[in-house]
C-alpha cells in the first residue's frame, strides 16, 4: 500500500498489573491490593479457616487504595489509574512487580508498643482495640524472609493471648456483684502469656481479691508469685506483709473452680478453665483454646475463623510454598 494510504492499528491492550499481581501470588494480601477480593476470602478460608471476613472489609479496601495512584493527564484527557509496585527500581525486569502494600512487621510492632503502653497504663478498652486490630492485620501482611514469618506468628500470638487477658479482665469487672465467680476470674487472668510488668498487676490484683475472700492458701501463692518478679520495693513489701498474714491461716474459705498446681488454658468464650488432659477445641486462625462445646461457633477472641476447623496455615510470604 502507499504511505498515504497506510492506517493506524492501536495496539492490544496489555494485561493490567493488578492482573498480574495474582495470577502466581497465593498472598491473600496481594490479592486483595489487586482488588481480587473474591480471591482474598478464598485465600484466607484456605489457608486460616477465616469465614466472617467484615472485620477485615476496610482493611482489604485501605489495601486496595494504598496499592494503586492517580496520574493526571494532559487538558481534556482523564486521569489514569496506575498500580504501585513493592520495591521498584530501574534493574527490576519488566512486567515483573509485586504491589505496594499498607500493612507492615515494623508498622504492627509500632501497633504493638502502643497496646502495651495502654495496657500498663490500665486504659484496657483502648488496649484492646489495639490487640484485636493486630489480629486483624496478620493476614494481610506480607514479609519477605522466614523469620519475618516466625515473627508475625508470634505477634499473631501475643495479640491473641493480650486480647483473652483483657477479656476475663473485662468480665472480671462486669461480675463485681458475685465476689466467687469475680476471684476466679482474677485467678484466671494471671495466668495468661503476659509481659512481667502486665504479669505483676494481674498478681496484685489476685493477691488483694483473694485474702479479701479470706482464701488465704491461694492468696499466699500470688504472692510468692509476685515476689517472683522482684517487683519495686514498695509493691514487693505490700506482698510480704500480705504474705505474713496468709501463712497465719493458711486455708480458703469459699471454693473456687481454681487450682493452681493443675496447668489449665482458659476458654476465650465461656472463661472456664480447660485443664491438662481435658479436650479443647481451637481457633484455625488466631489459635484461641475453647471448651469442646463451642465448636463451629465462631472465635470470640478474632471474631474471624470458626473454632474447631482445619486449614493450612498462615502463608505471609513468597518464601512460603503452597
């Protein structure tokens, strides 16, 4: 054909690379970066048994939005919506990318310290937010090395068991009126996985609940528990002397659903003890231990997977293999 008769052919779009975020990913958060939430839920039902996804809608939208900018165009011609690449430089090979996303290990280790500061600071309903929104945000995080993955796990641990320690607190305070079911409950809380600081309140809180209930044998181990601790000067002394007085009569007066010499779990939903050698039921995506009976309920401690359900595990990574 002449050259004045040759016509232009627009070229075939390429694939979008949001697209390309999943077709090889098995990252729940990269998925729903891409705005493949279907998929997401999917992911996390596979891999963390996760079937009330509403807490986490705002999450996977923020990582939607986070993942993808507005570039304006020229007078009269629409803005272009274009995806953000994790980790671009210039030797990164094209059509290669991995999305930009929100939620970070250093980001919710910051979430962490906070939910620490309030939990010493005995703000618990703050606290608490703050636990569960870690919990929330394990799994839509991506890290890149194995023990950046050990380290979420642990986080999601930690998380879990802060949020169960804030609970029994919780109900703890709502059961004032029954000074029984109020001691075990503080019986309760001082054996949840807590950092020593938080560990040394829960103990004084025991120590005074019980010797007011005039339990003096329990009484007494709190303190020599606390004790444990070497706690300031003044808290240790006030243990002492509460001590002195416990092992004067060594007995309890009202019995408890408490004993201290059998390891026990407490149930996230009931907040009964689960003995050693007691059968329990778990939570597949935070790990929460649950008396048999509330199998198939969904977790009271994540509000995301339903107790007593299989799945495959965590997956945060790309160093993880499906």
């Amino acid at each position: 054909p002449k050259a004045g008769d040759a016509m232009f052919v627009a070229p075939s779009p390429g694939v979008p690379a949001s697209q390309k975020w999943t077709q090889k990913s098995s990252l729940a958060a990269e998925h729903a970066a891409a705005g493949a939430f279907d998929t997401a839920c999917r992911l996390l039902n596979r891999q963390l048994g996760v079937v009330n996804f509403a807490p986490l809608k705002q999450y996977m939208l923020d990582l939607a939005v986070a993942s993808h900018t507005v570039v304006p165009g020229v007078p009269g011609v629409p803005s272009m919506v274009t995806a953000l690449p994790r980790g671009w430089t210039s030797d990164s090979p094209p059509g290669v990318s991995t999305p930009a996303l929100l939620y970070t290990l250093p980001s919710l280790e910051d979430t962490l310290k906070r939910a620490y500061k309030l939990t010493t600071e005995g703000k618990f309903a703050d606290a608490l937010k703050g636990f569960v929104g870690i919990l929330h945000s394990v799994p839509l995080v991506v890290v890149e090395t194995r023990r950046e993955v050990d380290e979420v796990k642990e986080l999601m641990g930690i998380a879990k068991d802060y949020v169960l320690a804030l609970k029994i607190e919780t109900e703890r305070r709502t059961a004032a009126s029954d000074p029984k079911r109020s001691a075990e409950l503080a019986a309760y809380f001082t054996h949840c996985n807590l950092q020593p600081v938080h560990l040394s309140l829960t103990l004084r809180s025991a120590m005074s609940v019980f010797f007011k209930l005039k339990n003096y044998a329990t009484a007494a181990g709190f303190c020599r528990r606390l004790l444990e601790l070497n706690p300031p000067p003044k808290v240790a002394q006030q243990a002492k002397q509460v001590l002195v007085a416990c092992e004067k009569s060594p007995k309890d007066e009202v019995e408890l659903d408490y004993d201290p010499r059998n390891p026990f779990v407490t149930c996230g939903a009931t907040f009964k003890p689960i003995y050693r050698g007691h059968k329990d039921a778990s939570c597949p995506t935070c790990g929460a231990k649950f008396v048999p009976e509330q199998k198939g309920e969904l977790c009271a401690i994540c509000q995301l997977g339903k107790v007593g359900t299989e799945c495959s595990g965590l997956v945060c990574s790309p160093t993880q293999r499906m």
